[in-house]
C-alpha cells in the first residue's frame, strides 16, 4: 500500500515529481487518498503550528508587562502615532459612521482609500473592527499574534507540501519562519506582515504553476496580497520574477522537452499574473493615484553609489537577540541592519545545504544566486532603494528583508528533508561549525571599527550581561542573554542533533530528536522577541495603556457636540495625544500624519500660518483669519491637557459649554466648547479675483492671509503691481533685536543665495540669548512669525515690562517670563499668538539657544532668520477683518444635512457675476461636481513649468478672466477646489469617488469570471486536479482501501514486469557471447580445415543458426507474454550453452578426423599392401 510522504517514505506522489513530463500525473489519486489516511492529525498540526508563534508572541507580551499583565500597550512608534487611529477612522466607517472613501479628519480632508490600501486593508483588520471599541489596543494585540500565527500555519503549509517535511519538523521550521526578526519588530507596523503571511502560499503557487499548470493557487494568494497591502505587494511582485526564474531553470523536477514548453509555461505565467493585477486594480489604482498626491515626490533620491554595510555585519544579524535600531539616522549611528534573523538551526544548516550530496547542483546554484541577489541588494542602496520604490525609507530600513529569511529558512528546510536515508559525514558537521565559527571570530574582531551605537543598549553583546530597565519613575536591573555566545551555544546543540538525527535508523528516534530541537527553537525565538520588544521600548519607547485612555472617551464629546449643532463644520482642539487624535474624535480637522499625503494641501495649510512638516500638518500656528476662512467654527479646549497652550484660543472665541464625563477607571474630566464667530461654510461665493492668484508664498504667513481675504472680497488694490498690494487685516509693526556680545554674535549666512542672521552663541557661557523687545501698538493680541530656511529649535519667552522697569511674565506674576514653548522644533515655523496685551505695553520676546548636553560648545548652536524679514511681528485689525469676512457670509453654500454624507455634499447657493463659488475642500482627482442635477466639466489642466521636469495643475484659459462665461471646476491657490457657475439661484452637488475605483470593480468582475473560467478548465483537463477529484469521489464512496490494494498490487506488477524485462535484456547479452563464440569457431574450423566434410560445418552452422533464432523468438515472445520471460530466457540461454558445446564437439571431431586422415591413409595404404 502506498505510504504518505509525511511519513518519511518516498511515495508515488514525491517519486512521480521526477516524471512531471511523462503523461503521468504530479499527484495521483493513490498519493492523495494514501496521504490523508497516513495523516490522520495533520491538521492539528496546522493548529500547532499556528498556536506556537501566536503563544510565544502572547507571553513574550506577558513578560513586557503588556496591559492586561501590566501598563505596558503594544503601541509604540507609528502604530502609536498613527495607525491605532487609522483603525479608529475604519471601524467607524465599517460601522456606518463614515465613509471607506473619504475623510474629513486628514488636513482640511481627503480621500481615504489610499490610506485603506496602504495601512489597513489586511483581512486580519477585521479582528478589529469585530471586536468593541472598548479594547481596541487589546484588539490589535490579538491581531498581531494572530498575524504571527498565520505565518506559521502558511509556512507549514509550505513546508510539507513543497518541501515534504514530516508535520512535526514542519512545525520548527514553521515556528523558525514566523518568529523571525521582520516578523517580531514589524509589530510596530502590523500591516507588513502580511507580506511573510501570503508569501509562502503565492511561491507554492509560483511551484505549481510550472510543475503541472495548476494556476489559481497562485492567482488567489498573490491577489489578496496585492489588496492588502500595495506597499509590500510590490516587493513580493518583484520576488515572484526572481522565484520564477530560479524554480523554472534550477527548482523544478519537471523534465521541460522543448523551447515551446518553456514558452507555454511563461506565458502562463504572464496570463496568470495579468489576472491577479485584474483582480486587485479596484484597489491599487486608488492607492497609487492617492500616492501620486504627494508621496512620490516625498524626497529626491540619491543613487549615487553606497555600501549600506561591511558584508560580514550580516553575521550577528543570523544570531539571537540582534536588534540594532529601526532608524535611518546616520548621523546618531543608530541605521538598522537587515532584519534577517530566523533561527539559529536556519544558520547551523545553510552551509549543509551546499554540502549535501542529495540536493541536486542545480538547486544549490539557483538557490544560491537567489541569496546573493537579495544579499546584494541590501547592500547596494541605488538597488536597495529600488526595492522601496526609488525612495530612501523613513524608519525602519530593508523592510523586504522578511524575502530572504524566506529563502534561507527554505534552504535548510531543504537539507531537513534530506536528511532520511543520509548520514551526515563528521566532515561535514565540522565543516559547518568551522564556517559559522570563522564568520563569527572575524565580525567579533572587527565589530569595534563599526562604532556601533550602544548608548541604550548592546547591540551584539559577546556575553551575558545586566542593563537597567526604566518606566516612569521605577528603574531595575535585568540579565540580557547577549548574542555571540548565546547564539554559538544553541547552534553547537543543533549541530549535535542534527548529526544524531541523521545517523537515527528508527522514525521513533528521529522523533524524539525533533522533540527537543523543537522545543529549543520554541525558547530561542520566544527569548529573541522579549529581547527585541525590550530593546524597542528602550529605542523609541511604548505607551502605557492608561495615555489612550482619554481617547477612548473621545466620541463622546464629539456626539454631544453634533447634539447641539448637526450642521456641517470642521472643528479642533487646543490638546493632543499625538497629532492623529482628529480620527479618533471624529472632528472634521487639520491635523493629521500619513505618508499617503496630499502635499498641495500640506502646502496650503503651512502658507495659512499653521504648522506642517512633510507629511504631517497640526492645529498649531491657528490665528482667526485663517480659522475662519477654512470654516473652524468649535475648539475644544481642557485646560488640564493643553499644558498652557492658552495662545491656541483667540479672545474673540466664545464659551458655549463645558461637557462633563468620565475617562477609564471613573476618572473625571471636561472640556470646554469655544465657538468661532465668524467661521465661514465648507462653501461661499468669493471674487473671482482669487483666480489670479496661483499661489501663496509661505515666507511670511501674515501676507499670505491678506492676499488671500483681499482676492475673495474684491479689495486687492493693484494687481499688476509687483508686489500686489492687498488690504491690510494683518498690519506689522515694529521690533528691537538686542543680544550680549559676550555671549552671542553676529554673523551672515548664505544659504543657497538667500541671506540669513546668524545668531551664534559663544562656546563656555551660560546663557545665549536673543531678546526682541516690542511695543503692542492696539489693545489685544499680537502674532509672531520668524522666517528661516536653517530651522533650529530655540525657546519661546515672554515678559511685560512693569512700571518699575522691570520684566514680568503675565501668568507667573514674576520676574520669570512666561513660556510659550519651543521654535522650529521641525521644519516648520507656524504663527505664535501672544497675548492679549494693552496698547504700549513694552513686550519682550526671548529666544534661548539651547545648549549641546547642557553646555555651550560653540559648534551648532544658533538661531538664524532671513536677513531683513526674519523678525515678523503683526496685530490684527479686527475691524476690516470683521466686515469682510461678513461679506463672505452673505452668500455661503447652505448644505442640505438631510442628504450630505462624508462623500456626498449637496446644497443650495445665490451667485453673482463675477464670482466663484471658493470652497476649503483639498484638490484631488474624484470628485463628480453637478450643478442642478448636471455635470460640470473640469477647467483644471496639467502642465510642465519652465525649468522643471513635473507635471503641475493649472487652470485652463478659459477659466480665468472677469466675469468667464464657463462652468466647471476650477483650482483656486494651487490647492483647493472652486466652482464657476453662472449668477442665480443653483443647486451645487458633490460627489467623490476614488480614482480608478469603478475601473477596478469592472476588473474585479472580469478577473473573477476569468478565474471561474480557469476553475472549470483545470478541473476537466489538468491531471492533478482530475485525480484530487478522483480521490475525494474514492473516499467518498469508501473505498478507498480497496483502491490502494489495487494499486499497490498493480504497482507490484508493474515491478515485476520491469524486472522480468530487464532479466531478459540481461540474459540476452549472456547468450550473445557464446552464439558470437559458436559462430567464431566455426569460422576458424571452416578456415583452418578444408578438409572438414561439408555435412560437418553444415552441422555446425545450423546448430549456431537455430540458437539464434530461438533466441531472436524468445525475446519476441517475452513481449507478448511477460510471465514466461525468465523460462524462455533460460531455456534459450541453456540451448546456446548446449550449442556451443555441441559445436565444440563437433569441431573436436572434425579436428580428430583432420588429424587421423592422414594416420588413416597410411593404414589404408599399409593395409592394401599386405592385401
């Protein structure tokens, strides 16, 4: 009976994979029904396999004090900053409070699909929109584990039907993949793990598809990768060419006969990989066109030739407990290294893998050019960035490294596996410690000229060690296992069991040795992630789980505010977590961070005053021109989180209410609703003036804000002047820089033409300070802006002078100023709103240089400003702001809150000539804009500027002009969306929907169809299929025993025959022999002895001839009857024999008669003469 690979026994089902080009099939129906009887608890190894990561990630989060075993949360780094409340936007949208397709949380809004596609769109997601909000951290940690354990089950999957690992070795190796160093550190970013996830199942696929045509075990796998994620989709597209490459020319069994196979199987390929794109556009298109926004132009790119590291640094990185750092900051020497651990046992046996003799030249050569490929490109960055998509990464570094853990972890699987039947040489067990031990001596003896960063911890400690722990106020030791030592004790113990597994003659044996390596490998991974998760708290740090706290009583503030107003507005707040709260709180607001920006919005924002960096903006930098005319109409503020952050709240604001209620353990708390007089609709009709402004400066804020109101009220003074002239609402007044000689100096700076003040501070002094003193020239607030291309932190602090002469801060009451927080913390310089002053009080600013490590060095240490427009300091003229941004009031588009959703607006407006109907809403392809119930064109065309390579957005001519007499959508300042749209009473609609969305639904449908039709192909024509649906019918009807002992015994004579044939051939050349014999004596009689009667060599010839023949018919016969073979052949072989003797005989007697002729001649003559 036929056996189950899994047991160790080559079957059928491994010994037909050598004969995929004969007409019989990869898998035959005897192999799959032997297999599923042989492994009755298979699946419970899959369960095992995906219990081990899921229970080793859950206590290694145990012993990291994670909530609920301590206040630790898994929120750390951007799973902290930004993706906890991504979830947060999705479950509410997955929920009916929003919409998948856009938000009104993200700078001013945006389309939401990309950051779904880019973040969130992994099916495990749906752990945490299931489970209540209540324990959303709770819900990402099971998620998490969840994602560990998943890999674990694809790799065992993997494992066994690829690599025909026995179950139990399945789960190490297993176990090895899905506790590898990518998996356990991307915690902190869950949605790539992903990529290690569906990884195993689309190279099995990949397999298939070139061993015997099987297509939609790729297509399927590879398809939901591509929809979970686009990021990490495009690093396994690349490593699928790569695999397919090696499978086809060094991996396969299968025996290619012509160029055309090879073609055949290529173009199967393509179709098959033409089908996943089909089948996953619905959801790239949207994330590629939101990219596309900004994202693509993050950086400019540097390929300019570099090794990233010293080759022989990827030797810790094999080793335990390597964690080095997730930042790309080479500056602090803290860059990380590829995340390329997965195992100790993985390292012990990849010089095996070379070694052994079982593994074919072929497969040692395709799998080694594939290591060197990957290797190479970490090490490489122009290739390395290619990986990334041409872009330099932000944190966390080589995030494809998890592809060649794949490959290594694959490779000693390999050399597991054929271990049955090989006893590992003591050569080639010494062979491996020596590569490994050499490795390792050399990085240990060059490791101090890397100048590692260890000032948190160490990065390749030698030995074991003690190091301090920290939170909060606690501090205590803890032993660190290191890793040199650490990782060569757990590989010499391998080594050790793999050599007794090898020379083991009994399965018990074998078993009993996987048992203990199996449970080492469960303490050396589990340790590795504990390790790893301490090292990262030490690095970057996590939140405890009380800080989110307040979040999650965040709706309820923003519901009973919408309680009290249910219009249409944006909303924000003076406090924050962390800059993403708006998702959270649902509030329509400017904050927010995503590398799925859109960078003209970004832009806009900063131009308005507030602070943006990159791909993020916040509510800092708000002044009430800005906040009105972008529609903030509440500020939530609670004085207990807003760390006096008091200049966030303008004085014209009104208190409505303070809304009471009780954060997590009934603790109390409240925050007060401010109300914005004069906050504007989403919508109003403005001047259409605004069109011939293509943009704003971002120089100085104040004059961006003026020109700005100035175009939309009509009240701009001269547009052909250079400068324009607009109306004044923000008016600037005059400053004093004053400074100590002694402590600071003076000096330009010329930074790519642009003059700059260089305020520098001596080395040695104790305080570097720059004072502008001011005097407020109307009662109320003043606003600060300083302007600079060389942003360096300093220190805000404010003070009034007294009648006596003598400076005071207005909070403090003291000679100590008033702190206003710190300056150019980032790249950005938002407006700093001070006050409320009295007309001529004698205000000091004070800007403090920050020292290096609490002394001055006199090396980096300054303030510098633009030269002559550094300092800007203004008041606001309330008066001509009042009555403008009245004006803008009268005509706002009302909307209809009856039908409007988060991506359908639909309201009423009155337009006149010369207007445009100006709204807040961020430009982005997607919109559908109607005007009374039709659809406007788009007057918005691309265009590439002088001296400049990228495609940027203008308007079309026709757009612009006084009173144009078109409708459409227009660009307004290069950022938002306006409306042209004739005078009169009208109905304006907007609708969005992602770009490329409705194309990729009808690709979706196409693909499946595609995929059915596959389905019903392969089911009646490709063979493997046929016999799995003639196996499961077998099994079915319970047969299934009778069917193997038929096979077995058809099998069985199948063996028999091919003996049988093989005998005869052998016997054939036996009888040959002595027939060439016979034939050569006769020959030599024939020649030698003329005198030989002609009925003797005619005796002889015969005898030789009908032994040919006889042997000529028996090898006929043993054709057509098989079972009389071995008689016939030993019959015909004993003829031959009697033959040759016969004829030998003969021959003797021929020669005895040649010899006596003459004796008997001579007796005859004798004779006659005594006659």
């Amino acid at each position: 009976m036929a056996k189950s690979t899994a047991t160790g026994t080559k079957t059928a089902s491994s010994a037909s994979r050598n004969k995929i080009g004969s007409t019989r099939p990869a898998i035959t129906a005897a192999d799959i029904i032997a297999e599923k009887k042989g492994q009755k608890f298979k699946p419970l190894y899959y369960v095992i396999a995906f219990l081990v990561p899921f229970l080793l990630t859950f206590v290694s989060y145990i012993c990291f004090d994670v909530y609920p075993f301590g206040e630790r949360s898994v929120l750390t780094l951007d799973l902290n900053g930004q993706y906890i409340y991504y979830f947060e936007a999705l479950r509410d949208a997955f929920w009916g409070d929003g919409s998948i397709f856009y938000n009104w949380s993200r700078n001013l809004s945006g389309g939401f699909m990309g950051i779904i596609g880019y973040y969130l769109a992994s099916p495990f997601t749906l752990i945490v929109m299931i489970l209540p909000r209540k324990m959303i951290l709770e819900s990402v940690m099971i998620m998490q584990m969840t994602k560990v354990g998943a890999a674990g089950l694809t790799f065992c999957i993997y494992a066994q039907k690829s690599k025909r690992l026995r179950p139990l070795q399945s789960v190490m190796f297993s176990t090895m993949y899905s506790m590898m160093a990518y998996v356990v550190i991307q915690l902190i970013d869950p949605m790539w793990i992903d990529g290690p996830i569906f990884l195993p199942l689309i190279i099995l696929g990949v397999e298939y598809l070139i061993d015997d045509g099987r297509k939609l075990n790729y297509i399927i796998p590879t398809a939901i990768m591509f929809v979970a994620n686009f990021y990490i989709g495009f690093m396994i597209a690349i490593f699928i060419a790569i695999y397919f490459v090696f499978y086809l020319f060094f991996g396969t069994k299968r025996k290619f006969k012509s160029i055309e196979e090879y073609a055949k199987t290529i173009g199967l390929m393509i179709v098959s990989t033409v089908v996943v794109v089909l089948c996953s556009t619905f959801m790239i298109l949207p994330v590629y066109n939101a990219l596309a926004l900004g994202k693509f132009d993050f950086s400019v790119p540097d390929y300019s030739y570099k090794a990233m590291f010293n080759p022989i640094e990827l030797v810790p990185c094999l080793l335990p407990n390597q964690y080095y750092s997730v930042n790309v900051d080479e500056g602090t020497r803290f860059y990380g290294r590829p995340e390329i651990y997965c195992g100790v046992l993985t390292f012990v046996l990849l010089p095996l893998f070379f070694m052994n003799r079982k593994i074919k030249t072929n497969n040692k050569i395709g799998y080694g050019l594939m290591t060197f490929t990957l290797a190479f490109s970490m090490y490489v960055k122009p290739i390395n960035m290619l990986w990334h998509g041409g872009q330099d990464p932000n944190w966390l570094p080589y995030r494809y490294s998890f592809l060649l853990s794949f490959v290594l972890v694959s490779m000693a699987a390999e050399v597991f596996s054929n271990l049955d039947g090989y006893k590992l040489s003591p050569l080639s067990a010494g062979s491996s410690a020596a590569v490994i031990g050499i490795l390792t001596a050399i990085f240990c003896k060059m490791m101090k000229s890397f100048n590692y960063n260890e000032s948190k911890y160490k990065y390749v400690a030698i030995l074991p060690y003690t190091d301090k722990m920290e939170r909060g106020s606690e501090n205590w030791e803890e032993i660190w296992l290191g890793t040199i030592a650490f990782g060569l004790i757990l590989g010499a113990i391998y080594l050790v069991g793999v050599y007794l597994y090898s020379h083991s003659k009994t399965l018990k044996a074998k078993n009993a040795i996987s048992v203990v390596m199996a449970l080492l490998i469960f303490f050396e991974t589990g340790y590795n992630c504990y390790d790893s998760f301490r090292k990262i708290f030490k690095e970057v740090g996590n939140s405890d789980k009380s800080t989110y706290t307040e979040i999650l009583s965040a709706p309820d503030v923003v519901k009973e505010l919408e309680k009290r107003d249910s219009g249409f507005y944006r909303a924000e707040k003076t406090y924050s977590r962390m800059v993403n709260d708006d998702l959270a709180y649902g509030l329509k607001g400017i904050s927010h961070s995503s590398s799925v920006m859109n960078a003209r919005a970004i832009n806009f924002i900063e131009t308005m005053g507030y602070f943006t960096q990159s791909f993020e903006s916040k509510y800092e930098g708000c002044n009430p021109v800005a906040d009105s005319i972008l529609g903030f109409k509440y500020i939530l503020d609670d004085p207990a989180r807003n760390y006096g952050n008091t200049q966030m709240l303008d004085h014209s604001y009104v208190h409505r209410y303070t809304f009471s209620y009780k954060k997590d353990k009934d603790v109390p708390a409240s925050v007060d609703i401010y109300e914005n007089p004069n906050a504007l609709n989403i919508g109003y009709m403005a001047n259409d003036d605004i069109l011939n402004l293509s943009g704003l400066g971002n120089d100085n804020p104040f004059n961006s804000l003026n020109n700005f109101l100035s175009s939309m009220t009509g009240n701009t003074l001269d547009y052909s002047a250079i400068p324009i002239v607009p109306k004044q609402y923000y008016v600037p007044f005059d400053y004093t820089v004053n400074y100590d000689d002694t402590k600071v100096y003076l000096h330009d700076y010329n930074n790519n033409g642009t003059l700059h003040d260089c305020y520098e501070a001596f080395a040695g002094v104790d305080d570097a300070v720059v004072n502008v003193d001011v005097t407020v020239p109307k009662t109320g607030d003043i606003y600060m802006h300083l302007g600079s291309e060389m942003r360096k932190t300093c220190n805000v602090w404010v003070a009034v002078k007294g009648e006596d002469g003598v400076y005071r801060g207005q909070k403090t009451g003291t000679e100590a100023y008033d702190g206003y927080g710190s300056y150019f913390t980032t790249n950005s310089s938002p407006i700093v709103r001070m006050g409320p002053f009295n007309e001529g009080d004698e205000v000091e600013i004070r800007l403090t240089i920050p020292p290096t490590d609490g002394r001055y060095t006199g090396s980096n240490e300054y303030i510098m400003v633009r030269k002559n427009q550094g300092f800007n300091f203004y008041y606001l003229d309330e008066e001509a702001f009042t009555e403008d941004i009245n004006k803008l009031k009268e005509r706002q588009w009302n909307l209809d809150m009856s039908k409007t959703t988060d991506r359908y607006l639909v309201g009423d407006v009155d337009a006149q000539e010369g207007e445009i109907l100006m709204t807040t809403i961020p430009y982005e392809p997607g919109w559908d804009i109607k005007i009374d119930g039709k659809s406007v064109d788009s007057l918005i065309e691309e265009y590439i500027p002088q001296n400049s390579d990228k495609p940027t957005l203008k308007n079309k001519q026709e757009a612009l002009g006084k009173n144009a007499n078109v409708t459409g959508e227009v660009l307004v300042l290069g950022a938002m969306i306006g409306i042209r749209l004739p005078a009169g009473h009208h109905t304006v609609s907007m609708k969005y929907t992602p770009p490329g969305f409705n194309l990729g639904i009808f690709t979706l449908i196409l693909g499946i169809i595609i995929l059915v039709m596959f389905y019903m192909y392969d089911k009646k024509h490709n063979k493997v299929l046929i016999e799995m649906k003639k196996a499961k019918d077998i099994i079915k009807s319970g047969k299934a025993d009778e069917y193997l002992a038929e096979i077995a015994a058809q099998e069985k004579a199948e063996k028999k025959k091919k003996k049988k044939k093989n005998l005869i051939k052998s016997k054939g050349a036996i009888a040959e022999e002595p027939i060439k014999k016979a034939e050569d004596t006769a020959e030599e009689i024939k020649e030698k002895k003329p005198a030989i009667s002609d009925e003797a060599l005619k005796a002889i010839e015969s005898a030789v001839d009908e032994t040919a023949a006889e042997m000529k018919e028996a090898e006929k016969t043993a054709e057509e009857a098989a079972e009389d073979i071995e008689e016939a052949a030993e019959e015909t072989a004993e003829k031959v024999e009697e033959a040759v003797q016969d004829a030998e005989e003969t021959a003797k007697t021929a020669d005895n008669t040649v010899k006596k002729a003459p004796q008997q001649a001579s007796n005859m003559k004798n004779k006659k003469k005594k006659k």
